[in-house]
C-alpha cells in the first residue's frame, strides 16, 4: 500500500514527461516571505497578498475591522520579500523550452532565479513570462520575487515629472486605482504574488492565444475563422477543431510559423442573447494541436454568436446611444460593478456565482466593469457569458491625468493588447470604454486651475490624454478586436452640462452631489445613464462584524472611518430631514437611510425607464461592497440585500408601473422590455390608510412590446372633488395581465402616496407571522392600519421580499432564501415605518 502511494505522489507531482506541453503550478510550492532587511521569515499564500499575509501570522489585525486601516499605513512604504524553492529533475531539463510564466504581480518587482536577476515588472494588469531552461539546474532552484512600494515607486515618478497630475501618486502607476483610497473605500496600498506562478514546459509548439473571429452571421450559418497564435513552429502540424454542440471534427494542415487561420462554418446558428430576450447558446470546441498523429495540446474554447452594435446617430433631438443585440435595441438596466474584494485574491468562485445570481434575480442585462477597480477573472465573464449579462468593459484608468512617456505608454499597450486577447472571444462583452470621467474631470473639475496649469502646460496634457485613448487603445483595438465598439470615455459629457442629456451617456450626480431634490432625476434623464446613486447605511447586522457596538453612532471613529465620503453623512443628513422624522436612534436612522436609497432609486429608474426610446440604459453606482462601508451600494460587504435593491428589483422587472407627480397632475406610466405585446388592465384602487377603498377605476389597455406608454393622467380636480386627506391617502396601481381567456397570469403594482413619509398619518399596524406548511416560508400579515416599509430581519436570512407594503386585512407569502435553518417567528425582527416615528 504504501509502494502505491508513493507512486501516486510522483504521478501528481512530475507528470508525463513524453506529454508535449506541461505545466507546474508553483504556486503550490512552500513560500516565504519577510520585511526587507529584517531577519523574520514567515509563511506566505500564493496567490495572495502582503497584507493578508501579515493578517495570516498574527503581525496585524483584520485591515476591515474598526480604525485598523489608520494602523496599517507603514506597510506600503516597505520592500517585502517573497521565496520559494522548487525541484527540477534531469527529465524535465530535456526538455527544448521551459518557461516561468507570472499570471498577476501587483506591482513593481525584481525577481531572481537561483540569486542571478530575471527581470523587473511594473504593471499588475499584465501576466509575465520568460524563458529560463538554461537558468534552470536539476535538484533544487530558488526563486525570489522583490516587492517594490508602488508609493515610493509613484511618489519618484510624480517628483521626477515637469507637470504635476491630477489623481496622486497613483496615476504614475499600473495598479488598482482604489487601492490608493476612495470615496468608498480604505487605502491599503497593497502588494503580493495575485495571481499563480507556473512552469511551462514544452518542446516544438505551444499555443498563446486562440481567437474566434465571426465574419458573418445569419439565420441559415455562421462563417467564422479560428485564428491560432502559437510559440514556435506550426510548420508540420494539424490543428483539429471540435465543436460538441454541432458535431463538427474538423482538421487542418499547418505550415506558417506562428499564426494560423482555420475556417469553421455552423449551419443553423444558435443565437446568444442577454437576459429577457433569448437564450444564453454557447458553443464548446476543442482545438487540438498534433504532430504526425500525437498530441501536443489541447485548448477548450467556449463562445456566442451575435451581433452587437452601439447606434450613435444623430436625431432631432441630439444623438442616440443604444446597444442592439442581434439587430434588436437593448434596453440595458443593470450597475456599475467594483471588486467583489479589496483584496482580489480573497475572491472566490462561490462569491462570484452568489453574486450575479443576485443580478439576475433582480432583473438585470447588464454590468459595468468601472475603471478604477481591476479587469475581473476568467470565471467571471464565463458566468456573465452562461447568464447572459451583458458587460461594459473600462480599461483601469479613473478620474486623473496619467503620463505619456514612451515607457508609460509601452507598457499600456502591452497591457491592453493582453487584456483584449484574453477577453475578447467572450459573447457578453459589449463594449471597450478607455476610461472613467477622465474627460469631465479636464472639462468641469477645474484641474487647469486646481494646478495652475499654462495654456502650453493644458494642451501638452490634452495632447497625452489623447495620445493613450485616442491614438493607442484604439489602434489596438482595430487589429485585435475590431468589430466591438470603442467608448474613449465615460461619460463624454458632465452632468452641469447642457449636451449630457442630449447625447451619449451621462453620469447624473445633480441628486447627492449636487444636492437637487430626487424628481429631478426626471429633468437629467440622458440618452444613457451610465451612473447615478445615492448612500445608505448597512444594517446593523453587517455593522457588528466590522466595529464594536459601542461604536454604533456616526461621530464614532470606527463609524467615521467605514464613510469615506468626506460629506457623506452631513448629505444623508440634509436628505433624511426632507422625507422622514428626526431620529437619535441608530437602528431607526440606518432604516431611514435605507428607505431613502430605495426610493431614490426608484424615482431614477422610473425616470429611465419612461423616456424609451431616448433613454436607453440605466445602470446605478454601486452594485456591491469591496469592503464593509456605508456607500452607494444595493448589496453591502457581506451580500446583504439593503431596501435599495428590493425596489431596484421591482423597478428592473419586465414590466414596470411608473408614478409621476405634477403640480396639477398625476402621471401613470406602463413600461415594457418584453419581445410580445401584452393585454391587460390597468386598476387604480384609491386607498385611505385604514382600509377603505374610495374609487376604483378599470382600463382595458394593450401593453406594446419594448415600449413605454403615458397610459393614464389624472388631474388634480379628480382629487379635489373628493376632498380627501393627502396624508391619509395613497393610491395603488396594478396592471393585471390576462390570457386569451381573460384569466389573470401576472400583476405588478406600484402604491403611491401624495406626501413624504414624515408628512404621513400612520397609526399602529397589527402585524403577525404565520408559518405555513412549507419549509422556510411563511406568511406576514397585516390586520389593520397600513404598515408601510415593513423590513423582516433575522441574522444570517435574506428574504425573496422585504421592505414592502401592506394594506389592512393584506398578507404577503415570504420566503428564506440562503438558509437551511428553520426560523422561529420570535427570531424574526418585523418593524414598519410607525415604529420609527
């Protein structure tokens, strides 16, 4: 038995030597690492990070947890030192090429094999590789990776520098723009091996990259050219094709040297589309690459076939700006996304799986990928590829001015060439953007004046910007990527400014920063809104796992250092007195602003929404959490649900009722992504808060496909004959949709009240749970008295709904989610909005 075991071991641990093309993971090799002359040594994890890595050995704390991050600080003014040894036997030396392959070093290294210096990196976007069979010895190797500060690194670069820029030491750096701080998040500037560490050996070929270039595409067949770039000769080679959903096996004779270019043609395509208008087909082929008959390689390739164009024509009035998929316009509803984790390598597959299925439950086609985070791992556009979530793609560069010195721009450039290629043949890629509010910082920010800029100084500067995202990323993308379309830079207008609205995409700030009131989402609704949002407060079951509870107030330091908004809660404030109560109570104040948030959102997203087709696209700032923070986020740290993403979820949905008020009217609109048109009625039940329904009114109406219609306008003499109370008086919508037969299939509905919150006469609600047979459901119910904003809370649960509404003598069914346990009604939290006044 044990002669077996060890046999097994050597069989993992040395493969194949006839095998033409190896790899070995390092990264699975013991590592080291310590502080630049200091004698401690200490295990390291890699893939990992510095500060992680110090967390591991009980050197620091928890970075997240209270004021630790203001305790840290020293960590990125030090070299740190990471080594390994390895084993190479004779066999392995046989063979011709071997290669040390880096996927991820965040950021400036030197790195030495067996103490002679390899090379020096700069760049932590782009994978690392370099031939090393002859530095290389049978027995054992060491291999040892300098960590350089990126801040001493970026503070030279910024001294050396005739002008300084706008964005700190960062900008002179290819690092995570968010690691050097945010608004939303810590600075931890950190560094570490992030990504694994490999040996590839290999003795006549080995393929780099293999792109699926779709030259056509129609409903009959798909011509498409596998394009294969290989190290080494393909001289003498067959490459082979398999495709499993087609049955295609398909071989080709190679004589170029280290491209090639092999014709597939797919008769009856498959059609890829996003979330809401198809399914998600994907293709799986295998290309093979033999030598007389043996197997050098094997490369698993999965891709879509679509059409995507972004229209951008003028029209009366200003220019569209609009994604059709397969030849039909998109109506993109969706959210600017940053690392799911401060630090990448704590992202796990599971997370990302949980949460884009979250994006998908609340009705979602679409991501942004923003530009002052970090590109996002294979596995992750793979799922965004099987769910059919689109993805806005900004290449890392935010909100500064960065140099354009032929070794900054080199750099780039290998940088975006790398990332196209790896990204490209993925069908939810919609577009490239270069970059986030570069251009509405130089235009609307007051940099020039900020910096004392001259003329001269202003037009070298612009003259550099345009020479990365007008020269370089473009030119790339014409020979890498060309059928995508290019965005230079999001948004291409400020919000201030008139031409926003009027074409391509807007970020609209006038709600939070510029502190105008939420109706005027209305006024700012763009051709495409690329960003809006508002903050809140994570619930105090987040709260407690990253500060004491003695901390829970807002002048706290553990709470002060989770804002990283300067002004954040002075705006929350100023908010909060316009719409509810004033509270002392931190629990009703988190509430509150969460309430805030959701309604926000909805006004926004219904302002969106009901101006299609000008409006075309809607995606909020922010989806998720990088650490635990009060932010813009829907979905806090630990994938709690905030009251933002229940009304985003109802707001996203295929069919959508909004609610418009005016001085002298009220404005109903019925909205519709889905592909049929659909027949209903449209009920508005008039409501005073005890019950009593006072006026029901039934329209029989056609709901358009893909459209938005004004489906109704009531006056305000309608109310003032009824001489109602205002504030004890709400009116709920609802769009029953029916079949042929006239028997109901779905209904959305949308309450709305005619004052804000504070202004409301609520009484006590009476409101109870009742088990039901089934597992992890229940039912709440509400006997009398409205109970408004009802939130359910117990540790460790999420809800299929919350934060909603009921009428008296309502109920509502409600299901666990993510937990297995079964709850007891006493472990459920309920409270409403009466509670907290």
């Amino acid at each position: 038995m044990k002669f077996i075991w060890i046999l097994l071991i050597s069989l993992i641990a040395f493969p194949e030597m006839n095998a033409q093309v190896i790899e070995r993971n390092l990264s699975q090799e013991k590592w080291t690492f310590h502080e630049m002359n200091k004698d401690s040594t200490y295990p390291a994890m890699v893939p990992g990070n510095i500060h992680r890595d110090l967390q591991r050995n009980k050197i620091i704390q928890d970075p997240f947890y209270s004021n630790e991050e203001k305790k840290l600080v020293w960590i990125e003014d030090k070299i740190w030192i990471y080594e390994t040894n390895f084993t190479i036997s004779s066999k392995e030396l046989e063979y011709p090429q071997i290669d040390l392959l880096f996927e991820g070093l965040d950021t400036y290294t030197d790195i030495f094999l067996n103490d002679r210096k390899l090379s020096s990196t700069e760049n932590m976007f782009r994978s690392w590789e370099y031939s090393v069979k002859k530095k290389l010895k049978a027995g054992n190797n060491k291999l040892k990776i300098i960590f350089r500060s990126a801040v001493t690194e970026g503070r030279d670069k910024a001294s050396a520098s005739k002008l300084k820029l706008p964005g700190g030491e960062g900008v002179y750096s290819r690092k995570s723009p968010y690691h050097f701080g945010w608004d939303w998040g810590p600075r931890l500037v950190t560094c570490g091996i992030y990504k694994p560490v490999k040996l590839r050996l290999w003795q006549t070929v080995t393929s780099e990259n293999i792109q699926i270039i779709q030259q056509s595409l129609n409903n009959d067949s798909a011509s498409l050219l596998f394009k294969i770039t290989a190290k080494g000769s393909l001289k003498g080679i067959t490459a082979r094709v398999q495709i499993a959903e087609t049955g295609q096996d398909e071989s080709f004779s190679l004589h170029s040297l280290n491209t090639a270019e092999l014709p597939i043609v797919i008769s009856n395509p498959q059609k890829w589309w996003c979330r809401g208008m198809g399914k998600q087909n994907l293709y799986h082929a295998s290309v093979d690459l033999l030598e007389k008959g043996k197997l050098i390689e094997s490369k698993k390739i999965t891709f879509g076939l679509r059409t995507i164009e972004w229209i951008r024509e003028k029209d009366r009035n200003g220019k569209t700006f609009f994604l059709k998929l397969n030849g039909m316009p998109v109506f993109a509803k969706g959210a600017n996304m940053i690392p799911p984790e401060y630090f990448l390598t704590d992202i796990r597959k599971e997370q990302y799986d949980s949460l884009l299925q979250t994006v998908c439950d609340a009705n979602m086609n679409m991501l942004r990928i923003w530009g002052g985070g970090a590109y996002e791992n294979d596995i992750f556009y793979e799922k965004c590829d099987s769910l059919g979530i689109l993805v806005w793609q900004d290449f890392m560069f935010a909100c500064g001015l960065y140099p354009a010195d032929s070794t900054f721009i080199q750099n780039v450039r290998e940088e975006v060439k790398e990332q196209v290629k790896r990204l490209r043949n993925h069908p939810s890629i919609s577009l490239w953007c270069g970059n986030n509010e570069i251009e509405e910082g130089w235009f609307n920010w007051g940099w020039q004046k900020e910096f004392k800029y001259s003329s001269i100084d202003s037009a070298l500067l612009w003259k550099d910007y345009n020479s990365i995202f007008h020269q370089v990323i473009p030119d790339i993308l014409k020979a890498e990527d060309p059928s995508r379309y290019y965005h230079a830079s999001s948004p291409t207008h400020g919000w201030g400014r008139k031409e926003s609205i009027l074409e391509d995409d807007i970020h609209y700030w006038a709600v939070w920063w510029g502190m105008q009131p939420f109706e005027n989402y209305r006024k700012g609704t763009g051709r495409f809104v690329s960003e809006y949002g508002f903050q809140s407060i994570p619930d105090a079951f987040s709260l407690i796992r990253c500060m004491p509870e003695n901390e829970f107030n807002l002048n706290s330091v553990a709470m002060k250092n989770h804002q990283k908004h300067p002004i954040g809660f002075e705006i929350i404030g100023q908010y909060l007195s316009q719409y509810y109560p004033k509270t002392n109570i931190i629990d009703y104040l988190i509430y509150h602003s969460q309430l805030l948030q959701a309604e926000a959102m909805k006004i926004a997203i219904e302002a969106h929404r009901s101006k299609k087709p000008y409006c075309m696209g809607s995606l909020y700032w922010q989806l998720n959490d990088c650490w635990p923070a009060i932010s813009w986020s829907s979905l806090d740290y630990y994938g709690k649900k905030k009251a933002a993403h229940y009304s985003i979820k109802k707001a996203f949905d295929t069919v959508m009722i909004a609610v418009e008020q005016r001085p002298d009217s009220l404005l109903i609109w019925l909205n519709s992504d889905d592909l049929s048109d659909r027949k209903g009625y449209l009920i508005g039940d008039l409501w005073n808060f005890k019950g009593i329904v006072f006026i029901s009114d039934t329209t029989a109406i056609t709901l358009k496909k893909d459209s938005s219609q004004l489906a109704r306008i009531i006056t305000s003499d309608f109310f003032k004959e009824l001489n109602m109370d205002s504030a004890f008086t709400c009116m709920r919508f609802r769009f029953v949709e029916v079949d042929e037969n006239e028997i109901p299939v779905k209904e959305v509905t949308r309450t709305h009240y005619f004052k804000n919150p504070k202004e409301l006469k609520l009484e006590k609600p009476s409101i109870r749970i009742e088990y039901t047979s089934t597992p992890n459901t229940f039912r709440v119910r509400n006997k009398n008295n409205l109970a408004m904003s009802i939130r359910l809370r117990a540790e460790n649960a999420e809800f299929s709904e919350n934060y909603f509404d009921l009428m008296p003598d309502e109920s509502k069914i409600i299901r666990i989610l993510n937990s297995s346990k079964d709850y007891e009604a006493e472990e459920i939290e309920i409270m409403s909005l009466f509670e907290t006044f």
